[in-house]
C-alpha cells in the first residue's frame, strides 16, 4: 500500500524514524497509548511491514492496491 494512501486513511504519523536497514523508514502512529510501526522502503514508499505493541504483523503478498483499482472488473 503506498504511504500516501496510508497517510489518508490513518493520518499523519506522530513520528518518523530511520528502519532496519539504509532502505526502510518507518511512521509511528500511536493508537489505544500502543506504539505502531509500519515500515516502508525509502525509494518505493510502499507499505512493507507492521509492527503493533512490539509484535510483527503479517501482510498480504501483494500490497499495492493501485494494481487492482486499475484492473478491469470482469
């Protein structure tokens, strides 16, 4: 998911911070007094993982929806 659209639907992080590696940054949101991160790479700016109350969340394998919103409905 691009960050962009995670910006609209969660609004602007409280934070943001260098990631684990040179290609990653990551947005802090706090919700619930729970610190979240979600991580996207710095070039791409897409949605890599999230890490809610210290513990990895999985995502789905593909993760832009621009692809499906483009897609023709059959």
């Amino acid at each position: 998911m691009p960050r962009d659209l995670v910006a609209g639907i969660l609004g602007a992080p409280a934070d943001s911070r260098s990631g684990r590696s040179s290609l990653e940054f990551l947005d802090v949101y706090v919700f619930v007094g729970k610190e979240t991160l979600l991580g996207y790479h710095k070039r791409e700016k897409l949605l890599r993982r999230v890490r809610w109350n210290g513990t990895d969340l999985s995502l789905p394998r593909i993760q832009m929806a621009d692809h499906f919103e483009a897609a023709p409905i059959r």
